[in-house]
C-alpha cells in the first residue's frame, strides 16, 4: 500500500510512538509540537501545545489516557490524551531526554541531561490516576545519579523496580530504581553511542541501536547479547515486529553531513532484518533525511518512521507480507 | 697505620674478599698486539739508494686517499743477502680504526703501471699463516623442503585468488563459484604502505620502513626481502627475476651499516632507484633518479623508470632528451658500453613479445630451431628541435639498427602503445592547429609484422582520452571528447565522451571503425584479458558510476576463434550485455581468466561507500562489500599455460563434455549447500524457540511469586472478542462535475 506522509511537523523527528491498540500515532518534533494521527489514515486528530523548546520524547500509557512528554525546555508534562489539555508539569534544571511508562501505568521514568553542571539524573514518579490527572506529587518518588558515561535512554524493565538503560559510551546497563545501585551492566554492548532502546512486548528481551553502525538484540535478565544485526551506516533507530520475525532499523549518515552526500548514498532507508537468521530482508525508502525515529504498531499491522526530513511515513503492511514465508514453515515464536 | 689494603697490595682485605674475578670483569683493556699495523704487499722492489724516495711517495699515496702516515712509520723489511728490499713493507697507525680505514681505502691501490697494492691487516696474516692445514667437511645444513611457489595453481577447483588490503589487515581470498569463496589467509599490519603481486603470481610484495618483502607459498612464508628504506614504489621484471624500487628519500650508508651483496655500499649513496636480483636478494645496481630538463618542467618522477626487455634481458632507462641507456642482465653493465645517443627523446617503449616469439625464442634456446627469432625491438619518440620534424622510430635491440622512421608535425604529445602481441604499434598523436589554439588527435598504426611497417593513420576530429588495444586481438578501443570541460577538470562535472571501437580490414590492412557509441560519460576502458569483452567504466565522478558491459562477438561460437573476417554485417557483432553501478567506483580489474570483474571504491581516493564488487562479463552481481579503510584489491595474476596449443585445441573441442561434468559437480553442491543452510536455520529458530520457551516459563514463576494474577491465553482470548468493532465506510453515491461556461 502507498505509505501516507505525515506533514505536521515542521523540523526534524525525535519520537514516534502508537499507543496499545494500534490506532493511535503520537509525534514529536524538534518544532516544539506534540501531534497525534489517526494511524488508519493519517489524519491528525489533534496537537498538544505547551513547550517551549525541542521535545525530545513521548510515551504513552497502555488506556491512552495519559501521555507524558520530555522538552529541552526543562520540564517534563502529563497531557490527557482526549482533551489535549496539559495537566502537570514539572520543572529541572536541564533538559527531559526519555520518558517511559512503567507497564501498569502507575510510574513514569525519565532522564534528564547533564548539563550546566548539573548531573545527569534519573528520576521516577508515582503518577495519581484517579480523577482528573492534575492532582500529581512534585517531588519524584526515587531520584538517583548514574555516575560515569552519560545515560541516553531508558525504559522499565521485565520486573518492576528495574530500570533498563543506554548509555552514550555504548553501554547498557539495569539500574535498582529505588536505590539507584547498578544491578547489571554491559560495557561493551556497542562500540558508540546507543541512539534507541524498545523492548519486545512481554519486556523480555530488547534492541538497541547504535551510531557503531550496529543494531543488537538483548536479553533483559541477563544483558547478554542474543543478536546482531550489523549494518553500513550509523543507527539511530530500531524497532521489534510484533508477529513476524523481523526488527526494523532506520538511520543514515549523521544529520551534520547531510547537506554534503546524495539522497542514494545517504542510506535514509528502513532495513527489514531477519530476528534471528541476522539477514538483511528488505529495505523501505522515502525519507530524504536519516531515520531518526521507527515504531511498529502493536498489532504489527503498519510501522511508521520519522526522519530528520521533517516527516512521518505511515507504511500499512501489504497482504503479501503476512502471507510470505521467505524461509519456509519454520515456526518461530514471538 | 693500616698495613694492607690502602696501597692495594694485597687483595684479601679485612674481609678477606677475593675482589678480581670484579676487577678482571672491568679491567680498561688495552690495545695490545698489532691492530694498528698493516702490511702492504705489492711495494716496488728496490735499492738502498731509493729507499727515501719510495718511502716518500708511498707516504703521499695514503695521503691522497685520506690516510696520511708519516714516512718514519713504515719500516721496510730488508733481504741482507742481495741488498734489496723484499717487495712489502709494514706500516704502523694510530688506532686501529685509522688502520681500517687505510686498508679499505688502499687495498688493491694502482701503485703504478706495474704494481698494485694489496693491503692486509698484520694480525690477519699471522692467523692465515697459522691456519689448520687439514680439510675439515663443512656441515651440510639439514635439508628443509620449501613449499611449492605455485601451489594455488594446483587448486582442486581451479580457483583464483585475489588480495584485498583494508584497515591494517591484508587477506587473501580465494574465488569461484559463490560457495568456494573462502578466506584463505589474513594478517593484520601486513604491509606499511600496500601490496603488489608479481607479475606472474609468484610472490606479493609488501612495503615497509626499511624495504620490501616477498612473500610466497602455501603459507605465505618470508621468501626474500630488500632493504631499501623508505621505499615507495616497485616495479617487478616481466618474468619476475628482478625487481626495481624506489625511495624518496636518497639513499644514506650509515658508519657501521650491514655490507655484503644484499646492502648498499657506499658508492651507492644519493641514489634513488635500486635494481635487485629477486631469486638471490643480491643488489645488482642503483641509480638516480632522472628527470626531464629545464627549469620551467615540473620534476615528475615517470613509473616505471626502467623499462625491462620482454625477455629479462634488458633493461633501459630513458634520459630525456638526451639518450637510452639500455643495461644487459643479470651484470646490469651498459649494453655495447655506450648509450644510445637520440637527441630530444622523449619516451620509449619495448616491443612486447608475442606467443609465437615465445616459442620461438624456446626453440632457439634449446637448440632446435632453424629459425631466428626476432629481435627485441624499441620504439621512441622525439618532439620537434629545431628544423627537424617530430619523429617515430622503432629500433632493433642489440643490433640497433632502424627498422622505420616516420616523421610527424605539429606534434603536442605522442603516447606509444603497443598491442599486447608486439603484433601493431599505435602512436597516439595530439596534435595542434597551426594557432596551437586547438588540439585534436591522429592515430599511427604500425603493423609490425608485415613487411617494410606500413604504417596507417586515423585521424580523429576530437582529442582522445584513452586508448586501449584488445589483448591478442586486432581490434582497439579509444574514448574521444569534444566537451569544453576537458581541458578544465573541476570537482562534480562529469565530461561527456564518445566511445569507438575500431577493428583493422583483413587483407586490405586498414583499420575501420566497427561503432561508436556517442554521448556517454564512460572515460576507462578495460578489455578482458582474453579479449572480446570489454566494460566501458566512468571512474572518479561524484554523480556517475556506470559499468557498461559489451560483448564484441556476439553472433560468434565460442568453441573457436573467429577465423577471417566475419561475413555478418560489419560490427553487428557488438552487443550490449548490461549496465551496472558501482558508487564511487575508483579501481577496476578484470580477474586473469576474464571471466569475472572487480571493481573496488578505495579509501584513498575517498571515503564513501569503500568496498568491493565482483560481476561476471554480463554485469551480474556476484558479491558486493561495502567496508570501511578498504585500500585495495588486486586479483592474484596467473603465469602463462602450460598447455601446448594441440593440448589446448582438444579442450576446445571437448568443451560439452567437460562442461556436462562440471554442471553435475554444481547440481550435487547446490542441493547440498540449501541442505546446509536450511539446516544451519532450523538450528537458529530452535535455539531462539527454546530460548523463549525457557524465559516465558521464568516469567510466569517470577510473576507468580510477586502474586500477581497471570493473565491466562483463555483471559486474552476474551478480551479480544470484546473489542468493539468500528466501521468507516467512505462511498461515493454520485459525483457530479459542472462546467461553468461564462
């Protein structure tokens, strides 16, 4: 099917997200604007206005009721989803990099910048879900201060109270949320920068992706490296299928020096990887930028991609693609 | 007050320490015995009365040569029984070191008409003299088996080989079918600068600091190596038995520096370019580096700057515009002991050595033959000087007579290139207009075989960019351009070009143009070795990157060369086999059996998409890497076969046979390799189901003991029936379009 271009956004692409059931598309730009699309058929339902600078990150609560969002303008918010209307914000020092809900929806993590100064912190808070949503504690229920290489990215992990994180020297590493001990680490889980960290549904096992030019797959237990997916270009994304056996990765030459290469050497494609054979499946061009950002809907029936181009692609998988068996009737579980 | 010990008379002190083995260790040693004291044999034999006289000269000899002794230190020994000197006289130095250097200096000094110096140490004569007289067998070193040079050649599938240098590691790989490529050594830090094979296979050669090393057998053992520090650039013979390399940086002897045939010595200091034996490793000659004349000429150093004789037998350096220096091997001494003289020569080529010439020379060899082979023969150029025209000249070598002259005007730049087979020679002319403001192009073909040369010109509206013979065939090649930007390259303009190709009329012994293919970018043209197919490639361009691939003999059999002229259509035979892309493609090779294609984006031209591809002669990709730091690729050169031309006439004719056994070889391998792999991917999902199996099961237990409530499949399955439905239906009930007409 024809992919549908997404033109709200007006600078380059930090997050896509899709809420649990598929059908909702939440955005964000480096144009200060949150937006949300029908998924189905790329009409944008509504924005969410309010920050002041780049928001760098979204995530959205399992009853798409709340979302939360992470700007540089220092300040962390929680939106309503249906109404639009900003119901808290809290205020750092530097700016909110991720945010992630905690799978019951009760917690949100979220990492702020080193900056100014200031560490780089990690702080967790207990979100109130009764009444409207405006009636939220200030202060975060467990704060801590991974020291050495900054942390990039982060995201609950398979039990509660174990926060899973990605580093900048290409580290990943489970943190103790109420302590803030690091429980486990691996060092030399990339080579750089890790630019994207999502977890399998069951929170299993997880894909990072790396400027290293690599993309791997984790076991979250055990942070050993089950696979990996080694590509010609830095990573900036990667993304898990729910329903076939594929990961999807998306990035290109650094944004710096896009102005000085052409479209076909910029490598702007999504790459379909085999999960488990570590093949190379398919590529998806369009973009005219890197991919910053890749989603898959839950359903596994479309994915979208943001780029540095300043939009979002809405793919709807083919009937082929469920139908094809590449490699034969080997049953692969998710 | 103390009786011992502080005037050092008595070792056993207090302690009754033994002090001299300590003292014995680091006792000054003096000089003793007669190091500083040499013997001249070969002195004139004289009377007392002219003793003086002969000190005196003796004396200033040394001098001359930066020794200088004084006439009281040389002591002549005297035969009382006639009264004459005895014909050698003792001469006392310094040092030892002053002593040294006299020797090396005098030794074999020219005394005069009659008598040549012969100089020897005093301490060597005496350790001759007492010298065992007795023959003691030397040990026989243990004999080592070295591996087979050429063992690749015995590959079981016939494979090729080719090396690639990326990042700091050099591997080698073998080629063939795509399941029998495999690595077949690496190394990390290999080589300083890169790798070059010879031109037969035999080694490769890597560049370092301090020389050049050969490397050679099944597992790449050190053959031979030539200490040429700094070197940057080599250059094998044709038939590998010398090698030629080059530094920058001139050549410096240091005090104390290795000597021996395989070093330099002192006489070849400031020297730049170095002639090696390459099966002994012995220095065989040096020389500067020359450049062309003037001042206003930019010092451009031409590679290779020895051209070798396609036999090993010779080799010559151009002077330019003054003379050839032709050197014979293996003494490297001047050939007839002079130059050859040419006024304004600018370059030179060797007549390359056909098959038949081979042969030929084989014969002769042996002793069988009745026919003399040909000669070796040279072709050279010189510009206009003064009232005499530009000239062409091909000469015999070593007879040097001329076999032709052809006298040109208005010349530019003439370029001499040869047909593989020493078959045609073809001047490539630029020539300019009489305003010298416009440059266009003729073609000299000399056809070399025929009787008196006849020479042929083509002459060509626009200048030529490159040129380019079929290998064994008669046909050429030549990319033409008439863009403006020729004459200014500037980063991102592609020049559009015309490729022609041009095949010579039997019989009628002209060369006629087959095709032109107009209006392309393409600027490198590469033949297949075995001739007939050829790829037209557009190199160094940021926007184009285009492989083109042609087949000249399309409606030919294969089983047999063309014989004669074709009765087709004249150049129907050219077709197009396809068209590929390599993204900044910087190197292109086609593999020895011209069946394979690589092309290579090296990291020293830029650093996009580095890597290589290998196609076969139609333009499919075989394998495709793209790599970071890669440098360089270079397929493996094979050496001449072994097969006589019957032998070789018989595997024509038996060609379907061979062939059906080697596509039953394919068949079996194929179905075996997707066994393979099908298996190699089961194992994978097994492992990952029981991988998941195992962790879903860890899961449940952990959730278990945290209490909470295990969302069952049967619970899920509910939830998903729940799930509301919603409709969106779009229909167009009627559509209607008005025209408003004002």
């Amino acid at each position: 099917m024809r992919p549908i271009l997404l033109q709200g956004h007006e600078r380059s692409l930090t997050q896509i997200k899709f809420n649990r059931e598929g059908d909702l598309l939440f955005s964000c730009s480096k144009d200060h604007i949150i937006n949300v699309w029908f998924a189905h058929n790329g009409e944008r339902l509504g924005t969410y206005d309010g920050h002041n600078g780049t928001v760098w990150t979204i995530d959205v609560d399992s009853e798409s009721r709340f979302l939360v969002s992470g700007s540089a303008d220092n300040t962390l918010r929680l939106w309503s989803v249906q109404t639009g209307k900003c119901l808290y914000r809290w205020e750092f020092p530097t700016a909110v990099k991720r945010v992630a809900w905690s799978e019951d929806d009760s917690q949100v993590v979220c990492i702020t910048e080193q900056r100014m100064g200031y560490q780089c912190a990690v702080r967790i808070f207990d979100i109130d879900r009764e009444g409207d949503g405006t009636n939220q504690s200030k202060e975060p229920s467990s704060i801590f201060y991974p020291i050495g290489s900054k942390a990039t990215l982060c995201s609950f992990a398979h039990v509660p109270n174990l926060i899973l994180m990605g580093h900048e020297s290409g580290k990943v590493a489970l943190f103790d949320a109420k302590t803030g001990d690091e429980v486990l680490n691996n060092e030399r889980a990339h080579m750089d920068v890790v630019t994207d960290l999502q977890l399998s549904p069951d929170r299993s096992y997880f894909i990072t992706s790396s400027k290293d030019k690599t993309a791997r797959l984790h076991e979250t237990k055990t942070l050993t490296v089950l696979k990996t997916y080694t590509t010609e270009t830095p990573l900036n994304s990667a993304a898990i299928a729910p329903g076939k056996p594929y990961v999807l990765l998306g990035g290109g030459q650094d944004a710096m020096s896009v102005t000085t290469t052409s479209l076909r050497q910029g490598k702007f494609e999504t790459r379909f990887w085999h999960k488990i054979f570590e093949e190379e499946v398919g590529r998806v061009k369009g973009h005219f930028g890197p991919v910053n950002t890749i989603a898959v809907s839950p359903k596994g029936d479309c994915y979208a991609s943001g780029g540095e181009d300043g939009f979002v692609r809405v793919h709807h998988f083919d009937e082929s693609y469920f139908r094809a068996k590449p490699y034969g009737d080997l049953e692969i579980e998710e | 007050m103390a009786p011992n010990g502080v005037n050092g008379v008595h070792h056993e002190d207090d302690e009754g320490i033994d002090y001299s083995d300590i003292e014995n260790k680091y006792k000054v040693k003096f000089e003793e015995g007669f190091d500083n004291i040499l013997l001249v044999d070969g002195v004139p034999i004289i009377d007392e009365a002219k003793r003086g006289k002969l000190l005196d000269k003796i004396a200033k000899e040394f001098g001359r040569k930066g020794a200088p002794i004084k006439t009281a230190d040389i002591s002549v020994p005297w035969n009382d029984t006639n009264g004459k000197s005895k014909g050698f006289v003792f001469i006392e130095f310094k040092n030892a070191i002053d002593a040294a250097f006299a020797q090396t200096a005098m030794d074999g000094h020219p005394f005069d008409s009659k008598h040549t110096f012969r100089v020897n140490r005093f301490t060597d004569i005496e350790r001759y003299a007492d010298m065992d007289e007795t023959y003691v067998d030397p040990e026989p070193d243990e004999y080592k088996p070295k591996e087979h040079l050429r063992s690749w050649l015995g590959d079981s599938q016939g494979r090729d080989q080719y090396a690639t240098y990326r990042g700091d590691e050099v591997e080698i790989h073998w080629h063939g079918k795509p399941s029998q490529c495999e690595v077949a050594f690496s190394r990390q830090n290999w080589t300083d600068l890169y790798i070059s094979w010879s031109p037969l296979g035999t080694y490769i050669a890597t560049l370092h600091r301090q020389g050049v090393q050969l490397w050679g057998g099944a597992s790449w053992g050190k053959q031979h190596r030539f200490a040429h520090p700094m070197v940057k650039l080599i250059d094998f013979s044709p038939c590998e038995n010398y090698i030629v390399t080059w530094s920058n940086d001139p050549i410096v002897v240091p005090e104390g520096a290795q000597q021996g045939p395989q070093f330099f010595s002192p006489e070849d200091e400031g020297h730049n370019i170095a002639v090696w034996d390459v099966k002994t490793g012995n220095l065989l000659r040096t020389f500067p580096t020359a450049y062309p004349e003037g001042e206003d000429v930019k010092k451009q150093l031409q590679w290779p700057a020895l051209k070798w004789s396609p036999d090993d037998k010779y080799v010559a350096r151009v002077t330019p515009g003054q003379q050839i220096s032709v050197y014979e091997l293996p003494s490297m001494g001047l050939q007839g002991k002079k130059s050859i003289k040419i006024e304004g020569v600018v370059d030179f080529e060797w007549c390359p050595q056909g098959d038949k010439d081979r042969e030929e020379a084989e014969a002769e060899a042996k002793g069988k033959s009745t026919r003399k082979p040909r000669e070796n023969m040279l072709a050279y150029w010189t510009p206009e000087v003064a009232n005499q025209p530009a000239r062409v000249t091909l000469m015999n070598f070593p007879s040097r007579t001329l076999l032709r002259q052809k006298n040109l005007f208005n010349v530019t730049e003439c370029k001499l290139h040869w047909q593989n087979q020493g078959d045609f020679l073809c001047v490539k002319v630029d020539r300019h207009t009489k305003t010298k403001k416009s440059i266009f192009c003729n073609l000299e073909i000399f056809r070399v075989r025929e009787k008196d040369f006849p020479v042929e010109v083509v002459e060509l509206k626009d200048a030529v960019t490159d040129f380019s013979w079929e290998p064994r065939g008669e046909r050429f090649a030549l990319i033409s351009s008439s863009d403006p930007n020729l004459a200014n390259p500037a980063p991102g303009i592609t020049v559009k070009t015309d490729v022609s190709f041009y095949q010579l009329v039997r019989g009628k012994g002209d060369f006629k143009l087959l095709r032109t293919l107009s209006t392309r970018t393409s600027n490198t043209v590469r033949w297949s070795p075995r001739g007939r197919h050829v790829v037209l490639a557009t190199i160094g361009s940021s926007s184009k990157s285009e492989l083109e691939f042609w087949d000249l003999d399309f409606n030919a059999d294969d089983t047999g060369r063309r014989e004669g002229p074709s009765k087709e259509e004249w150049g129907s035979g050219i077709q197009h086999l396809g068209t590929a892309d390599h993204y900044g493609v910087t190197d292109v090779e086609w593999d020895p059996s011209g069946r394979y294609l690589a092309t290579s984006a090296s990291a020293w031209r830029h650093t996009l998409e580095n890597g290589y591809a290998i196609w076969d002669f139609r333009g499919q990709e075989l394998e495709k890497h793209i790599l970071d730091r890669f440098k360089q690729f270079l397929w493996r050169p094979r050496p001449r076969t072994l097969l006589t031309k019957e032998q070789q006439r018989q595997i024509r004719r038996n060609l379907k046979e061979y062939s059906r056994q080697f596509d039953e070889e394919d068949a079996a391998e194929e179905s075996n390799i997707s066994a393979e792999l099908i298996a190699h991917r089961k194992r994978l999902v097994d492992e990952w189901n029981a991988w998941r199996t195992r962790v879903k099961a860890e899961m449940a237990e952990e959730q278990n003991r945290l209490g909470k409530k295990v969302e069952s499949e049967a619970d899920k399955q509910g939830e998903e029936e729940k799930e509301e439905i919603e409709l969106w239906v779009d229909e167009v009930i009627e559509q209607i379009e008005e025209e408003v007409v004002e």
